[in-house]
C-alpha cells in the first residue's frame, strides 16, 4: 500500500483536522508528521467538539492505530491535557496511539526561549504560538535536544539540567524577565514540575520505531493517512521567511517526519479555505482590512484554536495556492468553509501579482514588498445559505461555478466540498475517496 498524505496548502488553520477525522474510517493507520502543540486540530461530531494539538486526528476511532512521527515535536504537558480531556469523555488514547522513539521533546525553558526571543523583535516579532517550536527544532538541528527515546536514559535527569541550563544563560543575555513570565497561566518552576510529572506519565505509552512500524505496516497491506500541521504557506524551506513555522510542512516533511520514502506516497489530498486566513506576524497581499475581512472572521469564527488570537482575512490567492500546490504534488483538492461566503454578493480571487506594470502569475520572493499588488477577478457570490445543502445537486449554482472556476485555475479536481465543522457537513464531489493501494 501508498501513504496517502493530507496537508495545508495556505497559512495553517485549513481544516485538516476535520477532514483526517471524515477519512479515518477508510484506513488502518493515521500519523502525524511534524510540528508539535502550535497546531489546533478541531473536530466537532455528535454536539461535542475537541481541540487536538500532538494528537493525531484519528484517534476518535479507537479501532484506528495513530502514530506520533519522528518529525512531530511533544510538550509532555500540553499533550497531557490533550489526554485527559479525550479520558474526560470516555476515550483512551493511551491504547491506541503510537509514540515515535525519535520524537524530540519540548522543555520549558524553550517555551521561555522562544518568549524572549519574541519579546526581542519588538514590532517585527513573528507572532509565535510561543509552544518552543523554534527553540525545540533548533536544539534538534544543533543536534542537543532529548527524544522520546532517551526517557528511560539514566542521563535523562544530567542532559535535562545541561539543556535548561544552557537555555536559561541565553534568557538571561536577553533580559527576558522570566522570573515573572506565566507558561500556560504557571511561573516556571511550576510548569517545570508539572511538565516532569507528566514525562513520568508519558512512559505509559507505547514507544515505537515508528519508521520501521509505518514500513511494515505499508508492507503488510495496511494504509496510512498522513497528517500535516500548518500550511506550506509556514513551510521553514519555502514559506513567507522569516514568518514561518520551524519545520517542512509539505510532502517532503511526512517522508523526513515518518521515515517513507518517497516512491510511497499514493495520493497528495491539499487542503484549503475558500478563502484565505493567516494568523500572526507576516506578509499576506489579499488581506481585506474591511467589513468584508470583518465579515469573514466573524462568520468563519476565524480565532485561533491555539491561542485565541483572531485571523486575518483575505480573498484565495492562486498563485500562492498553485505554488503550494507545485510543492506538494497536491493529487487533489479539499476546499474547507466554502459556507462562510454564503452570503457574500461577490467574491474576488487574485489571479497574479503585478510589479512596476509587470505580471507574474508565481509567488515573489518578496511577497511582502510594497511595490507588489494583487491582480484580482471578480465572481457573483451565490448569496444563498448552502445550509443542510450535503448533496452535490442541492449546492447554489454560484457555489459549483466557483468550484469548476478553482479548478480550471489548478488543473486539479475540487473532491470535496466542506460546509461546516460537523463530520456531516461533507460533501463527496466526485464519489467515495479511494485509499492508494
Ligand atoms: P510557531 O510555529 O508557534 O513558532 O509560529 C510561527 C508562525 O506560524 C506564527 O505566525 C504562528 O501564528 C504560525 N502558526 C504556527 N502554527 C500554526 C497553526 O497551526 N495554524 C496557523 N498558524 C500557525
């Protein structure tokens, strides 16, 4: 069997969740590739919704095996409250998910690491979930950091105490107040111990070499789902630097995040809003500061699932979206949310950039410079509520007409259109999805 691959093709907050939890059912095995607790998963089924953050998606199906990759990055703590919250309603993840021996782990003091280097920016601050991603994925590439496996290592306590202390030096060179700075609403010696306490509880997992479980399970004619985090949009290699995430969001990253190789990877599923959002620091052309963007947030209750902090809002842009999609090798497109736009009387898309009275249909380099505007086409909005509309012949006219106008743009079939957060709010455009084989 292939590894099929779900990912975000814009600035995070796609969907993915959602759709990880709607495709679970068809496959054996769902595993998460990179990143670590800046991402928010929500999926909402049954009245009850849930946040994931480290959690693969999968793990509503106890049946399903959910794998945390090498290339994910776990806070002890956070995925801890992930826990308990899924055993506060009757769900034991314990028993089916699979944590990698390779997986680096968060430490407190990259969570102060990453405030003060924040603080540091000033105006130019990045706009960091502040989870230690940074600092984290820096000591794993400095080649310093502790894994999953090390847990049981006798020096785990002596590295533990070199690490921190090596972190709190850098603290200190910064200025950063950290006596004073709250971890999740605790001073730091209480989230230090209170992170400590749940290492001891993460050791009640089943730590795998995930590469060699995923490969044999692949073998064995089981099928995987991989599970991104962010967006290519965030993408360390190729999204909008330095306003990025600290790792490779895109397909390439679940090969280096789960041990695949690439001739593995069966079908690449791109996930993306109908329109665009971005949250945090950073370039973003289509923004709309107006009623429209306010529009937009409001009815796409567009707050961060992580940290609260509201997203900005802007029209779809295809040269970023056929970009990502080039990165990729996106097979097929999933658009999420197109019912926010419901009732909108017209909807513009960039079609390129144009600079100086030159037009390029590529992202720039420079995507933030001033002398870059966005080329725009207008569509009718279908103004009409798509509400209980699942069935593909119920949806408004204008809605399809903005499917197939995507779609001419991508060269790429739109498979599903999403209408809502609920499991049910799916609409299967081109029938059943097919796992690869
Ligand atoms: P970090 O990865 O927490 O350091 O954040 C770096 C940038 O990526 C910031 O602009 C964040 O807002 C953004 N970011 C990180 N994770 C997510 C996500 O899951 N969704 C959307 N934006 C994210």
């Amino acid at each position: 069997m292939k590894v099929d691959v779900i990912l975000g093709l814009q600035w995070g907050d796609e969907g993915k969740g959602k759709i990880v939890d709607v495709f679970t059912p068809r496959y054996d095995v769902i595993a998460r590739f990179q990143g670590g607790p800046n991402a928010g998963h929500t999926i909402e089924f049954d009245g009850k919704k849930f946040v994931l953050h480290t959690i693969p998606s999968g793990i509503f199906h106890p049946e399903k095996q959910n794998v945390i990759g090498n290339g994910v990055i776990i806070d002890p703590f956070i995925l801890f409250q992930e826990v308990d919250s899924l055993l506060a309603s009757n769900l034991n993840p314990i028993e089916n998910l699979l944590v990698s021996r390779r997986a680096h782990l968060i430490l407190p003091s990259h969570r102060l690491l990453d405030a003060a280097y924040e603080a540091s920016k000033g105006a130019d601050k990045i706009g960091s979930t502040l989870k230690g991603i940074g600092p984290a994925y820096t000591d794993k590439y400095s080649r310093v950091g502790l894994r999953v496996g090390n847990l049981n290592d006798s020096s785990f306590n002596s590295c533990y105490a070199y690490l921190k202390e090596r972190h709190l030096e850098i603290v200190r060179q910064y200025k950063f107040d950290y006596i004073n700075y709250l971890i999740d609403g605790l001073p730091f010696d209480e989230y230090e111990e209170a992170w400590l306490e749940s290492v001891k509880r993460l050791k009640q997992f089943r730590f795998v070499d995930s590469e060699y479980y995923l490969n044999r399970c692949i073998s064995d004619g089981k099928s995987v789902l991989a599970e991104g985090a962010q967006g290519t949009l965030l993408d360390i290699d190729f999204g909008s630097f330095p306003y990025v995430t600290s790792s490779n969001t895109i397909t390439a990253g679940a090969c280096a995040g789960l041990g695949i190789a690439p001739g593995q990877i069966g079908t690449v599923y791109g996930i993306f809003k109908a329109y665009c959002t971005r949250v945090g620091g950073g370039p973003f052309p289509t923004e709309l500061h107006n009623e429209q963007g306010d529009h937009l947030r409001k009815a796409g209750h567009e707050f961060g699932s992580t940290t609260g902090r509201p997203r900005r809002c802007g029209w779809l842009d295809l040269p970023a979206l056929n970009y990502a999609i080039m990165l990729n090798g996106v097979n097929k497109l999933i658009m999420m949310k197109a019912d926010v736009m419901d009732s909108m009387e017209s909807i513009r898309v960039c079609t390129s950039y144009e600079r100086e009275g030159i037009l390029s249909d590529k992202l720039p380099f420079d995507l933030g410079d001033e002398k870059i505007h966005p080329v725009y086409d207008t569509l009718p909005g279908w103004n009409s509520s798509s509400d209980g509309r699942m069935i593909l012949e119920a949806l408004p006219g204008n809605l399809v007409a903005y499917t197939n106008y995507i779609e001419q743009a991508t060269g790429l079939p739109i498979e599903i259109i999403s209408l809502g957060p609920d499991r049910t709010q799916t609409v299967f455009r081109k029938g059943e999805i097919k796992v690869s084989a």
